[in-house]
C-alpha cells in the first residue's frame, strides 16, 4: 500500500483555507476576482489537477495541473487529494500540497469547488475543517435568466445546469451542508460584501 501523504495542520490552522460553492451563473467567478484585485497579497486559488488535455491558451499550473492517469490514480492511492472526481472520462481533484503550498506561503487558500467536493472535504478523516461559503442566486428565475442572457450555452446544456442548481441550493439549505454562510446574490455589490466580510473580516 502507497504510504499516505502526510497534512501540514499547523500552516493551514494558521491561515484556515475557505471553500466558496455555488451554482453556476450566481457570480462566483466575479466575486473572487474583485476580492483577489482587493487584497492582490492575502490570498491564493486551489489550482486543480486534471487527466483532461489542455486546451488552447491554457497554461500547466495556471488553469490547471494536467497529469496523466497514472499519477492521478497513484496520487489518488496516496490519500494526496482533499477532493477528486470523474467527468466525462476524466479525473479531476484538489491537491493536499497544493493547499497548503499557499497556507505555507502566508495565503488563505480559496477553493471553488462542486457539491459533491464539499461533502469530501467536509467528510475529510484528516484534512482540518476549512470554512464553507455558498453563493446563492436570489431565485431559480433568475439564475435561468443569466443563464439565458450568457447566450454561450445550447438549450441542454442551460438545463442541465438549471436542475444541479436545483439539487445544490436544495443541499445548501438542508441541515446535512457544512455551509457557515449563505450569501445572496441579488445584488453584486452587496452580495460582495458580505464575501468580503465573511473572508476576510469587518474593518479590512
């Protein structure tokens, strides 16, 4: 048996990483982008390791790790991801040292991760609890709205998206998600905000 990698408790107790989910078109992608243009020092992002292969523009380390297989499934052996899963035929996870690569360097780690990676992390045996925030649209109205106005999605692809922010906002809102905060997005800068201040803290 592959010997387990071991966890760093102290660097990331000392700069607790948070997990932001959220369906897709509540804004996460916006939010994290004007809070790391806020505080360019304070953070870092949980790059992923894919066996996907990369596409073009995309750089190995900045969009993702892409590994093959075998190391995926050897790191997997290991216990060296928090998360990871399979989608359309490939693997995807969340790294342990990558995580705490950037606690070491003083950085609060933020991970946007999927539903069924928060239940992992929130499940993990070992890796200590980070903090958990869910980014909600107001409605499934409106989030089919800004789906729609996207105009990047064919038909099947908006629906599918329509009925996993269904099946998360149903798991956000039931006593079995680890979620310590709930945010609203019915308006971006307010919405912002309480991120901000749920993140970072008042008065920063």
């Amino acid at each position: 048996m592959a010997p387990t990698v071991p966890i760093d408790t102290a660097a990331l107790s000392s700069h607790i990483p948070v997990v932001v989910s959220g369906p897709s078109g509540t804004g996460k992608s916006t939010i994290l982008q004007r809070l790391f243009a806020e505080f360019p020092d304070k953070f870092g992002f949980s790059v992923s390791h894919t066996t996907r292969s990369p596409r073009d523009g995309e750089q190995n380390g900045r969009e993702y790790y892409f590994v093959t297989k075998e190391v995926f499934l050897d790191l997997v052996e290991k216990k060296g991801f928090i998360e990871h899963a399979q989608f359309s035929g490939n693997y995807y996870g969340t790294s342990i040292k990558v995580v705490e690569d950037i606690a070491e360097q003083g950085r609060i780690c933020i991970l946007d991760i999927e539903m069924e990676g928060v239940k992992q992390v929130a499940n993990h045996p070992t890796f200590p609890r980070p903090r958990f925030l869910f980014l909600s649209p107001p409605s499934m109205e409106v989030l089919e709205q800004r789906l729609r106005s996207r105009a990047t999605d064919k038909e099947e692809a908006v629906l599918k998206r329509l009925n996993q922010a269904k099946v998360e906002m149903e798991y956000a809102n039931s006593g079995e998600a680890p979620h310590d905060k709930i945010v609203v997005n019915d308006n971006l800068d307010k919405a912002y905000q309480e991120v901000r201040e749920f993140i970072v803290g008042k008065g920063a």
